[in-house]
C-alpha cells in the first residue's frame, strides 16, 4: 500500500488517500480519471489477491462440510462477518446479515416487514431516495393498503425537518431514508432522523450506500432498526451486500426468502428457522464476495474513515466551487453537510453529450436520472451529469474535469 500512511498530514487535503498503483485497473487505464464512484469504485489489489487465494486455497460451500477445507471456507466466511461487523459498529454478528446489496437488503425489509404492517399503516421516505429506497415501499403500500409519504427538501438539497417532524405519526410504521444522496451528495442528519423516527414509534431503515464507503458509521450510535449497504461501492466485489437488524425485530420478523440452509428442522409438513443470521441467508452464500469485502473493509480501515470523509468533503466542495464559477453550469443544491457527489446541468447542453466529450477527455463520470427520476423532476431537471470521487482521487483531477466541462460548453456552443 506504498505511501498511503505517509500522506497522512492534514497538510496535504485533496492529495491522494491511496495511490493509483494499488488499483490494477489504472495499469490498464493510465490516463482515466475515473469521476464514476457513487455507481461503482475499483478493486485494490489486496482485494483482488483475497479473492483469489479464497478460491484458490480454501474454497468449499459453507456451513455444510465436515471435512477440513469446508471448515476453513466456513471459518474464512464467518470472520468475514465479524470483520464487517465490526466496521459498522455492531457487536452481534447474528445480526449481520449477507445480501446480494443495497437493493436486495432494502427488499428484504420491506418483504418482511410486511408481516409487522396494518391497513392504514404509513411509510415515511424522503424526496432524496434512489429508486431502490421508493419502489420497494411503493409495492408493500400497495399490497397492503398504507400510505407513503414522502418528506420534502429544501432548495439547498436538505432534508425539511420541520416537515418531517410534522409527518411522523402514530400511523408512521416505517421510515425509510438515504443517509447520503446518490444525487445531490447530502449528509441527512441521521442520528436525528431516526431520534424524531423512533419517538414515533416507526421501525428506521437507513439507505447507506453511499454513507458506509465515505463516513464513519456506527449503527449503535445511530440507533436505527435497520441499515444496508453494498460491497461494490465501497472497493469491495460485486454481489455482496449487507443487511444489519436490530436483533429483536428481526427475530419478529419471518424470513424473507426460503430453502436450504435457513432452517434449523424440516418435515413434509412444515419448518422451523435456523438462529441468525442463517434464518435470513438461505441458499449458498456469496462466501467468497463476503471474504472480499472484509478485504476492502481492511483497506479503508487502513486508510481511516475519518480521513476519507474529510478528503470526499474538500474534493465535492472544489467541484462545487469551481463549476459554481463557470457560466451556465447549475450545480444542484448546495448542502451544509455534503460529501463527494456533485450534480449539475449546463441548460441547453444535454447531459449524454456532455458526458461523452468529457469521456473523449478520458474522464469517466455519469449521465442521466441517476435512479433519482422524481428527486431530480422535483429540481426540475430532467437528466444531470453527475462527478463522485473517491480514495484514488484528488484535487488535480477535480480541476482537470472542471477545465475540461468549461471546454465542452465552449465546444457546443461553437456548434449552435
Ligand atoms: C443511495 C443508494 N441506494 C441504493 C443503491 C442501490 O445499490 P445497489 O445497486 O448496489 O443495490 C444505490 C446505488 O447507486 C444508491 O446510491
């Protein structure tokens, strides 16, 4: 991991937090600067050497096996969990549960919570959602006859708490949120939402895909019921997820999906649940992605959340300012409290094709609704072009897209 520990100086804000070379991608792509990271971040190589040695060395199916190699995958698998479970501050690894991601965690609270719902019942998201954190309460309001409700932003991109404390209510049985914006790049005052939440009596959901690979997060500080986040944003593989529950509710709750593995007795007639975390986890687990995040979280550890926050902080605060500058740019909300996701639109200049010439500068960065459609129809805009930064990222390359936006502009406006 080369010089990573020496670049430790606050001095140095905006250099570097991990050196491109540890990240085998980049020997391929010397010249990307890669502005993608809140859709997907690239693998260190200590990650990619885990996952191979787990296949190559003590690969076997898991919590099956008696032999010895099927003991080591098993033990390999379980210290994963530990490990991950230990980054996010939760004690009790039966509440640390495996999922596919984001998406297969937020589903599987909501397929389970319909058990814990009555008509009438109300679900609480914010207008800052990914797609992920509405359709899946979309669909359990409509099976069950609640209502969902949807807390709105300030222009600044800031949760409205004065109208979240006036929406939750005795009926609030569910409230659901992203803890930071895939979009606008806002830090939700978390440990609040779920104070004011809980107070309500409603079970918390906390969306922290894009909160777990930036800040530090400790879910027993935040006290929320529930928290997921996915692997792949975080230097981790793809495919492996996590779902942490409070294990009091989730011993209420019935297993989201069903087979082999999640029981502790079957008979034609029926069957009962293994302990946690297994009653959530039927099938094979993706044992090897699990051993691949604990790598990734090794890594970050390494590195420091704490450093990481404040290094996403300073490079989306340059973005923000140095596309502030340049006429015509629209920047999208302007939180207090933000990280290192920065949205913008240049009207009359789509974002598909800002996007392109930008890639033909060898910059990768996204376009379009970003799984935020009625956030961003709410800001009016149709589709944004959107930078993310991450570790491997500094502040040169934050001045380089910002350049290289300037001379897209001038280059289509030539065209009109
Ligand atoms: C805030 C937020 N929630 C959920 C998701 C979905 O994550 P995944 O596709 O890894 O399941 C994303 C992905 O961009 C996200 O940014």
């Amino acid at each position: 991991m080369g010089k990573r520990t020496e670049q430790a100086k606050p001095l140095d804000a905006g250099a570097r937090l991990a050196p491109r070379r540890d990240f085998p991608i980049f020997e391929n792509w010397p010249d990307l600067i890669y502005l993608d990271n809140a859709a997907t971040t690239h693998k260190p190589a200590a990650v990619l050497s885990r996952l191979d040695e787990f296949y190559r060395l003590t690969y076997a199916n898991v919590h099956r096996g008696v032999y010895r190699l099927a003991e080591e995958a098993t033990a390999a698998y379980e210290e994963a969990r530990r490990q991950v479970a230990a980054f996010i501050g939760c004690e009790d690894t039966g509440e640390l549960i495996f999922t596919r991601g984001t998406t297969e965690g937020i589903n599987l609270a909501a397929g389970s919570l319909d058990s814990l719902v009555q008509d009438g019942d109300e679900i609480l998201v914010t207008a800052l959602e990914h797609h992920s954190n509405l359709i899946p309460w979309q669909q359990l309001c409509r099976r069950r006859s609640l209502r969902l409700r949807v807390c709105p932003v300030t222009p600044a991109g800031e949760l409205d708490l004065a109208a979240l404390e006036r929406m939750l209510t005795p009926r609030t049985r569910v409230a659901a949120f992203a803890m930071v914006s895939n979009a606008l790049g806002t830090v939700v005052p978390a440990v609040k939402v779920i104070a004011a939440a809980r107070q309500a009596g409603a079970v918390t959901v906390v969306d922290a895909a894009q909160a777990v690979p930036c800040l530090p997060v400790a879910v027993g500080d935040l006290g929320c019921d529930f928290l997921v986040f996915s692997g792949h944003k975080m230097l981790g593989p793809m495919g492996i997820g996590v779902l942490y529950g409070r294990r009091e509710i989730l011993e209420k709750l019935p297993p989201y999906m069903t087979g082999g593995e999640m029981i502790s007795r079957v008979g034609w007639d029926g069957a009962q649940w293994a302990e946690l975390p297994q009653k959530f986890e039927a099938g094979t687990p993706n044992a090897a992605g699990a051993v691949g995040l604990a790598a990734a979280v090794r890594y970050l550890e390494e590195i420091g959340m704490d450093r990481i926050r404040a290094h996403e902080t300073e490079l989306g605060r340059r973005a923000r300012e140095l596309l502030g500058r340049i006429p015509g740019v629209r920047v999208l909300g302007c939180p207090a409290a933000c990280c290192g996701i920065v949205s913008f639109v240049v009207p009359g200049i789509h974002p598909h094709d800002l996007a392109q010439f930008l890639a033909r500068e060898n910059i990768a960065v996204r376009a379009g609704r970003l799984c935020a459609q009625p956030l961003l129809r709410t800001l009016g805009v149709e589709a944004v072009t959107r930078v993310s930064f991450y570790v491997y990222n500094d502040l040169a390359e934050v001045e380089k897209m910002a350049e290289a936006v300037e001379k897209g502009i001038r280059f289509f406006k030539a065209k009109k």
